[in-house]
C-alpha cells in the first residue's frame, strides 16, 4: 500500500517560490506550463508529473493569485471568455475608441503571407500578443482556427 506524505510548510514555500521565479522570468503563462516547468527533477521542490502534482500546482497558483504574491495577468486562461456588449459614455467616447482599432495591414502588399500555428491552446494564448505586434493570424491546431 502507497503512503501518501504532504510537504512541509518550507517545502510549500520552495514550490511557491519558484513558481513566482517562472512567472517572473516570463509571462504571461498558462497554469499547465507552470505545471511542466516544476516537474523538472533538477528543482529543489519538483512535483510529479500527475494529477496530483497538477492539482498541487494549480491550488498553490490561485492561492498566490488571490493573496497578490502573482498578478493575475501573469497567468492565462484560454478556455473562459466573457461576452461584453460594447459601451461608451458619449459618441465622443465612441469614435475615439473606434479610431484606437485602426491598424495598417502589413501583409496586404507583401509577397508574402505569414501565420503562427501552436499546437497547443494554452501556449497560442501567451504567443497571442506578440503575433498581434506583428499583425501576424494566430491560430491554435487544438480549436482548428
């Protein structure tokens, strides 16, 4: 029969830490990347690379998120999107917001015509903002875009 053990509040700390540390060097990421990068086995407080361990991950996440020690910027959640009608106070309001969307097609007189594919949802939603930089079609193979 397999004992199951907990870790010690400095261990909790260690796997805290560097977390932070991953999301700190580059965000924003996905619950599920920060997940990988700690079952690297080279970590003082790697988790194993299961439920559990992903379980683990997420918790200790959202606990950090909710005490502010991680912005919830720094981590993405591709799969939740909100439905908002636009608004604006004055028509005034309106068109200025309007005139923000203008972007010039970089690619409408180029030879030629560049996408970013990613196989994975999760990463297309931390590459997303650099292909908007470049005006660059992002789509993920996992949603079949």
């Amino acid at each position: 029969m397999m004992t199951r053990t907990r870790r010690t509040r400095a261990q909790m700390g260690q796997l805290a830490a560097q977390m932070v540390g991953v999301l700190e060097d580059d965000h924003p990421q996905s619950a599920r990347h920060v997940f990988y990068r700690m079952t690297d086995p080279r970590l003082p407080e790697p988790v194993a690379k299961s439920e559990r361990g992903y379980t683990t991950v997420q918790r200790l996440l959202v606990q950090m998120r909710r005490t502010g020690i991680v912005p919830y910027a720094w981590v993405r959640d591709a799969g939740r999107f909100g439905y908002f009608p636009e608004a604006w106070s004055s028509p005034a309001d309106a068109v200025a917001a309007t005139a923000k969307l203008y972007r010039r097609s970089y690619w409408a007189s180029a030879p030629v015509y560049v996408e970013v594919w990613c196989e994975s949802r999760s990463l297309a939603g931390v590459i997303s903002a650099d292909c908007d930089a470049g005006r660059h079609h992002a789509a993920d193979c996992a949603r079949g875009n």
